[in-house]
C-alpha cells in the first residue's frame, strides 16, 4: 500500500472538514511517513515508516547510557 507505514500499519484516515454553517466536505490525513534503511541480518531493507515508529527505531537501536 501506498501511504501505508510497514511496521505498525497506519494508514490514511477520512473525516470531514466542519465550516461555521456546518457544511461538510471530505478530507484525508496522511501519516508522516519517511523513508529509513535498516540493516536485516546481510540483507538492507528500505521501510517506510511513521515518525512514531521511527522514533521507537532509533531509540532501541542506540546502546543504554550508564549514569
């Protein structure tokens, strides 16, 4: 799927656009999706992700800091 995130699934959400005088009209949010390589075993992946998951990625890819 298009703008689809590949690790969580979140996709485009349809609602409407409410004016002053309660006239409806269609609108679409998009997820905040980027494009990240990850490294799989030999093999590089290319996932497009959401800024949430992408987020999760980084942090559990970075070692824990001892104080």
């Amino acid at each position: 799927m298009a703008n689809a995130c590949d690790l969580c699934g979140k996709k485009r959400n349809v609602g409407h656009n409410v004016s002053h005088a309660k006239n409806r009209t269609q609108r679409i949010r998009k997820p905040n999706l980027h494009s990240h390589k990850m490294q799989m075993g030999e093999s590089k992946l290319r996932l497009r992700l959401c800024t949430k998951c992408l987020r999760s990625v980084k942090s559990a890819s970075k070692p824990a800091v001892a104080a």
